[in-house]
C-alpha cells in the first residue's frame, strides 16, 4: 500500500505565496540571501549517488 503525505487542498495559507512580501527591502536578510548565492557549492557535501531521500539544494 502506498503511503502519501496527507494534506488538506483547502487548508488556508499561513504565508504569504512570496515571502519577500513580508521583509522590508533595507531588511539585512537581503545582504545574507546574495553573500550565500556567492558561496562556491563545490564546499559542501552532497549524495551523488542519488540514493536516500531527496536533498535540500545547499543554498
């Protein structure tokens, strides 16, 4: 038997659909969203086997 994450279509949404909504523009989570798009990937380790559960893109 399948097993499936339950979920509710008609459930409201808690956020909003672009959570940029939310931060002011001045807001330093800004700074920190460009200083990790800099950060080189080859530094952090990942399943190249595609084996296991699916990873979270390190960024």
């Amino acid at each position: 038997m399948a097993r499936f994450v339950q979920r509710d279509p008609w459930q409201p949404l808690l956020l909003p659909v672009d959570l940029r909504e939310w931060v002011p523009e001045n807001d330093m989570v800004h700074f920190v969203l460009e200083a990790v798009e800099r950060v080189p990937l080859e530094r952090f380790k990942y399943n190249v086997r595609g084996s296991g559960s699916e990873q979270y893109h390190p960024g």
